[in-house]
C-alpha cells in the first residue's frame, strides 16, 4: 500500500475573478505614512484606592510638565504579567517599569516622568 497522495490541483480556468486572472496591488502606492509613534503612560492595578490615586498623580504631573501624552489603566492580571510587575501600583513609560508596588506622591511622578521622557 502507497502512502503516496495524489497532488490536489485546482482547475487553471476557474477564478472567482471574471477575468479568470488574480488582481494585482500596488500596496506601496495606497499605504498613508503612520503617525510618529507617541509615547504612552500606563498604570498597572486592579483599580484600588493606591491605584486611583497614582493616575491622578500622573494626569497632575502631565499637567504641571505641559505634556499630552496618552495614558492607560491596565486591570488585567495577565496584562501586568507580561511587564513583570508583581506588586501594584505600577506605572509604565513608554514600555519600561519605573516603579512598582507603590503609590507615588505627583513630585514623584514629574520627576520620573523627567527621567524617562
């Protein structure tokens, strides 16, 4: 006994194009250039009280620096992991941990976000 398979082939006139031929793209004359990239502030919590109490710390922070930078509040659990944050609250600036497991006062914040910015 073969183990051997016939090759499937499908019939070289049937297209679901009319033209029985495949369109063609030209993707490099559609594409629009993407927007420069903008940093992103994230806080990592399940939402408490110390978590609410960064966020507004860094929105304060923004503020008082004249930034407008987007910022996120990220509460699932497998989220965090992926950052390697164990204790909560953390905040993230542009991708990297600056602190973690606890709730940072706005001077804290402003002089972070200086660091890392």
């Amino acid at each position: 006994m073969s183990d051997k398979r016939e090759p499937n082939f499908t019939d070289a006139n049937s297209s679901c194009f009319p033209s029985g031929s495949l369109p063609h793209y030209n993707l490099k004359d559609d594409q629009t250039p993407e927007p420069a990239e903008q940093k992103r502030i994230l806080v990592l919590g399940s939402g408490c009280v110390k978590c609410r109490a960064l966020e507004q710390a860094v929105i304060l922070s923004l503020d008082e620096l004249n930034l407008n930078l987007s910022i996120g509040h990220v509460t699932d659990y497998a989220e965090m992991a992926k950052y390697g944050v164990m204790s909560t609250p953390a905040l993230v600036v542009d991708g990297k941990v600056v602190s973690a497991g606890r709730a940072l006062t706005q001077r804290d914040v402003v002089k972070l976000l200086k660091e890392n910015l």
